[in-house]
C-alpha cells in the first residue's frame, strides 16, 4: 500500500507539470478559486498587497488534491500592521510520511508612496522524502511590488524564490527553480474585480491565470481559469461579521476535482 501510495504521489507530480520539488503552491480558496491568481490571496503570496490591508488578519486553510489524502495542504498567517511596515508571519505543510515538506515565512510589505508598495519575504523550507540521504533545509527569498495606477487598476510583480541559499548538502541535490508572476487587478465595478495574471517557472513553464469576483452583500461568487492545460476554478465565500469563510473547487479532466477551505478574521 505504501509503495502504491508514493508511486501515486509521483505520478500525479508528472501530470500537474511540476518543474521542481519546491514548485510554488497556491491553496488558498480564494486564490485557487479565481484561476490562482495571487492577487486576493488572504494570505499574500504577494507580500506587497499586505499593504491594502488596514487591520490584523489571521487566516488558516486547506487544500486537497484530487481526493487523495496524501496531497494535503495546509497553511495559516498572521498580518500585523505597524506605522512603520506590514509584518506577516506564514506556515505551510504539504505531504505525507514518504514525501513531505514545512515552511515558515516571515514577510515584510511596505507603502512607498500612494502607488507604490514593495515587499520581501524569507522562507525556511524542510524537505524529506522516502530513500533521502539527509532532509533538504534551504533559505528562500520572495520579492514583490505592487503599483497603483488608477482608483481602478492595479498592477502586480512578484519573483518567488529569487534567491536560495542550502542548509544542507546532500548530494545530487539541486536548487529549486524561481517563479515571476506580472499580472493586474482591475475593478469592474463596485463589487466586481478581475484579476488576471501571466508565470512563467524557470523560462519553461508558462501559464496564464484569470480570476473573476463579483460581491453581493454577504456573499462573494469566484471563478476563473489557468492553462495550459485548462483548469476551470469555482468558490463562494461569505462574510460573517466577526469570520469570513471560503470555500473553492477546481477540475483536471483527467485526475479529478481539487477543493479547499478557509477561515479567517479580521481584528
């Protein structure tokens, strides 16, 4: 069982076109729900859209691949506001007993005038993985900037990991790749936001995201989609005064339907 399990786990990595072991996940239901697009994530990829933010955020969630219990994720963050800068404090966990990983981050975004913010963030990132000669620890380094260009449009850079520093030396170990992302925020309406979003990974794989939110009172409808290949994205999430909660769903035509929960609040 076990060994038809970490066969799976491969598999599947294949099949989702993953460049890397470090490939950078989007979880969150709102994220995943909008195409993952980075922009609205409640847990700022970004860390230049802390910035937008005015109060104290706490947010917790987690996402399922395709059924399968071993492809489970899990993050939560904190964003604390100062005069000075936004502090945020991140952890995710992703995997099982034979593959796994854990993060912690620590972000910092900062409003540099009334169009531009900037941000940086440091990851600590611990690998294992079944037949490793020792687990992997590495430094990592995101970098982000954000530029207002009108009331109603936003424009977005971010490079993950753009720069990575080993912990550990285990041989035939390899740096993970980085990740860009440039892409926008434009509101429609009121209550109506697109986002749309082009990544590339390693000059090798290129995606387009698109992401759509239209808000009715309490309610928050989501869709959207990224390809290649084409993955239509679907969620809802409702405001409950003192909690929001979001939920989202996703379909691969060949491996099935991803779903993932949130929870957060604002204090």
């Amino acid at each position: 069982m076990r060994t038809t399990t970490f066969i799976l786990f491969w598999l599947l990595q294949a099949a989702v076109g993953a460049t890397d072991l470090f490939h950078r996940e989007v979880a969150n239901p709102v994220s995943s729900s909008m195409g993952e697009t980075l922009f609205r994530s409640p847990n700022f990829e970004n860390p230049a859209t802390a910035t937008y933010e005015t109060t104290r955020c706490a947010y917790a969630d987690y996402h399922n691949k395709y059924g399968v219990k071993e492809l489970g994720y899990w993050e939560a963050s904190l964003l604390y506001p100062t005069q000075w800068a936004h502090q945020l404090l991140k952890f995710e966990h992703f995997g099982y007993e034979h593959y796994h990983y854990t993060a912690l981050h620590y972000g910092i975004g900062k409003k540099l005038s009334e169009r531009w913010s900037l941000g940086t963030a440091i990851r600590l990132k611990h690998l294992h993985f079944t037949g490793c000669q020792e687990d992997r620890n590495s430094l990592q380094n995101d970098i982000g900037a954000t530029w207002s260009a009108t009331a109603k449009v936003t424009l977005e850079v971010l490079i993950h990991n753009l720069i990575e520093s080993k912990l550990t030396d285990s041989e035939g170990e390899g740096k993970s790749g980085h990740t860009t992302t440039v892409g926008g925020a434009f509101q429609l309406l009121d209550n109506a936001q697109w986002c749309l979003e082009l990544e590339e990974t390693q000059w090798e794989d290129w995606q387009i995201k698109n992401g759509f939110e239209f808000t009715y009172e309490r309610a928050s409808f989501r869709c959207g989609f990224k390809f290649l290949p084409v993955l239509p994205t679907f969620g809802i999430g409702f405001d409950l005064t003192q909690l929001r909660l979001d939920l989202s769903g996703s379909f691969h035509n060949q491996l099935g339907y991803s779903i993932a929960i949130g929870v957060g609040s604002k204090f």
